[in-house]
C-alpha cells in the first residue's frame, strides 16, 4: 500500500493550508503515554484486525515492536522534557491505532496500518537511544529541506509540506525556502512534497517523497518543485 493510499485513510489535504501549522495543544506527556499504553493492547487490538492464519504472524511481529518500543520511550521519558510535536505525533500514532479498532478498513489495511505505527515507533525509540548520550532523548530532529528544479538547482519561494505515513499528523514548514528551509520534526516516517504559488494565485504541488526522519541529525532532504 503506497503513502497515497495512505493519505485517503486520514485526511484530504486543502489546496492552500494555513501557514505555520497550529494544532490544538497537547495533553500531558503522562496522558499521552496512557493513551499510548492502551491502544498497543494486545487483545483488543488482536480483535479488531481479526487476521486470518497467513497474517497472524506479521501481525504479531508488527505488535512485539510496537510493544517493544512503547516500553522503551516509556523508561526513556522519566524526568524528560517532551516537545509539543513529539507528543501529537505519538498521538497521531494512537489516533491510528484508534481507528484500526473502529472499523471501516479491510483487514490488509488495518495490518498495514499496524505495521506502519511500529515502524513510527521503533524509529522514535531507536533515536531516544543514540540521543541518550546527548542528554536529549526527545529532542525534535531538524530538517534542512532543498527544493530542486529540474535541473538540480535551489529554488527559493518554495513551500515544504509533509504528513506522517503513521496518521494526520502534518502540516507545512514555517518558512518558505531561501533558497533551503528548515523545521524540527519528530522522529518518524513522512511523506513530503513542495508547494507553488502561481502568478494566478493557484498551487501547484511536486512529487512526493516517503522519507524516514531521525536516522541523523540534522537531516537533509530534497525534493522536486513542481513542473512550469
């Protein structure tokens, strides 16, 4: 199942997003973690996906990480301050699982969906690990983003957007590239692509780009304008 697919899951993005993503502010890091904890719950999570015999085991695989990866952050965080971002994205994963539980997808997309979050988390705790020696375990991971003509050159005036693979979580970068822009992210798995204004006021939007955020830091990307 393609990122594409998995945008038709969540969310239709607008043609003209706001500027500067504003969500609402996040619960606590205690609430999000308990919310966390309960939507990784084996049994009703088994119930919900009901694979049959050829899916149980990658299902199972997909839970052990979850599980795996949620005990870890959940050691990692004591005494830890967690960035607004980092939170909604984990919400963004609990939302996920949420609708997993709630029906409407067939049992090859709620597996799927499951994968896709313990990969989300086993990126999230895999960072947490090699930032404990920076004393940051849940620091954003900033991400320099390039937008390229055909030609590989930077071209500045350009708008970054992005969307977790894992849920709704996303938005577009604060500043248009000049000619790069930069944003902090939580680790994860995205999908981006750029964003232009015509003279006639209308958007146009490039290739997209499934890409894993929080393998380095800083991360660099780039990503394909449009076509004139």
């Amino acid at each position: 199942m393609n990122s594409l697919l998995i945008f038709s899951l969540f969310v239709t993005i607008s043609a003209t997003p706001p500027k500067g993503h504003q969500p609402p502010s996040p619960p606590d890091k205690e609430v999000v973690f308990k919310k966390l904890s309960e939507a990784i719950e084996f049994d009703a999570l088994f119930k919900s996906v009901q694979p049959g015999s050829k899916e149980t085991r990658e299902f199972i695989e997909a839970w052990e990480q979850m599980s795996d990866s949620t005990h870890y952050l959940e050691e990692a965080r004591r005494n830890q301050t967690i960035p607004p971002d980092y939170l909604r994205s984990l919400m963004g994963d609990v939302a996920a699982l949420n609708k997993v539980k709630t029906g409407g997808l067939t049992i090859s997309q709620k597996l799927h969906l499951c994968q896709i979050v313990a990969r989300d988390l086993k990126i999230k705790a895999n960072y947490t690990k090699r930032q404990i020696e920076n004393r940051c375990p849940f620091c954003l991971v900033k991400v320099i983003a390039h937008p390229k003509d055909r030609n590989n050159n930077d071209v500045p005036g350009v708008e970054i957007c992005y969307l977790a693979l894992s849920s709704d979580f996303g938005g577009c970068f604060t500043q248009f590239s000049n000619p790069t822009t930069t944003e902090d992210l939580a680790p994860g798995e995205y999908n981006f692509w750029t964003r232009v204004r015509n003279p006639e006021g209308q958007y146009s939007d490039g290739p997209r780009r499934d890409l894993t955020i929080g393998e380095k830091d800083p991360e660099v990307i780039d990503l394909r304008v449009p076509d004139k």
